[in-house]
C-alpha cells in the first residue's frame, strides 16, 4: 500500500508543499516490512525472500510521473484559487481603511462584518483544501495513486509468484540483502510490458 505526506496550505503565504505528497510513497509499499524481518529471521531456511526498491519503481514507472505532474497542476490550481480569494480579501479591508472616517457606525459594522466573512470563507476554503484526511489535496492523491499502487501489488504478486518468492519486502525494512534477491529490476520489466500492451489495446 502507498500512503503520502501532505503539504498545507499556509494562511498567511497559502504555499502548498510537493514533496510531502508524494514521499509517504516510498515507506509504506509493500507487505509487512518490519515486522518481516523479525519473522522471516526465524524461517528463513524455510522460506525464500526477494525485495524490491519502491523508490527506484515509482521514479521509473511512467503512471506515477504522470500522476505527479496531474497533482502539481491541480496544486497549482487550488494555489490561484487562494491567492485570489487573499486578494480580494486584502482590497476588502484596503477600501474599508480608507473610507472608514467617513462611513456611519451601522455602514462601518456591515462593512466589518463583510470582511469577517470574506475571512471565515478563505480559512474554510484551506481547510476544505488540505485537511489530510478529507480534503481536496487528500481526495485528489487517492485517486491518482489507487490505481497505481494496486497496479504495483499486483505485478510485484506475479513476479513474486513466477519466481517461487514466498515474501517481498520493501528496502526501507532492509539493512543489508544480496543482489541476487533484488526483483526491482524484474518488477520494472513487467510493468514496462504491461503498460506497453494497455496502449495497443487502448486500455
């Protein structure tokens, strides 16, 4: 499974990170991992074990590009959104500064109050943009990487199983392991044709 980091929308700069969407990726990929390798430290002459890099798969593997780029423009899209909704929020207050002296107390409280909403409405936007579990950026990741990771599961299932694997695990739950139990390199060539024959068939 693949799970990724956020970055949040700051009230004052409204910056959305990009590296914290995306890098939860590399951790959590792939089967049991730690808790494998104190299983598998008691079995090993019983079982065989290969690993893959998830980081190597994910930096080559042409959907995951994409979808970052997909995730980038959406960011990108949410950040205008923000900075537009800031500005009119800040000429708001600029008119209201400026005319305040010669505004009646009741014109000057509906005119606060305009601004306080204007206020409440872009905190709520943030909120409705990066909130990790719900929000748009959330909702967008989901979508974009299910496929992608289910994608993943199921060739590195099928090499596993084609090369009589009985667990794969992730390099980051590795301190050491042979070359020769590296599948990374088989999981890319399957994933490679896999892609290649979803084009001809217009999958």
């Amino acid at each position: 499974m693949i799970r990724c980091f956020f970055r949040h929308f700051n009230f004052d700069t409204v910056t959305v990170t990009r590296e914290g969407v995306f890098d939860m990726i590399r951790y959590r990929m792939w089967f049991l991992a730690l808790a494998l390798m104190g299983f598998a430290g008691t079995t090993q002459a019983q079982m065989k074990l290969g690993y893959v890099d998830s980081q190597k798969i994910l930096e080559q593997y042409k959907p995951y590009q994409d979808a970052q780029k997909e995730y980038d423009r959406f960011q990108e899209e949410l950040g205008r959104e923000v900075n537009m909704r800031q500005n009119e929020l800040a000429k708001m207050q600029e008119n209201y500064e400026r005319q305040s002296l010669l505004l009646s107390e009741k014109r000057k409280q509906e005119e606060q109050q305009a601004i306080v909403k204007k206020q409440q409405d872009l905190q709520r936007f943030v909120q409705e943009a990066s909130d990790p579990e719900r929000g748009r950026l959330a909702q967008k990741t989901s979508e974009l990487l299910q496929p992608i990771v289910q994608k993943v599961n199921e060739v590195i299932k099928t090499v596993a199983e084609n090369n009589s694997y009985d667990f794969v695990l992730n390099t980051a739950a590795l301190a050491y392991a042979k070359d020769a139990h590296d599948l990374t390199d088989k999981v890319l060539e399957a994933l490679a044709k896999d892609l290649e024959a979803s084009q001809k068939t217009g999958q």
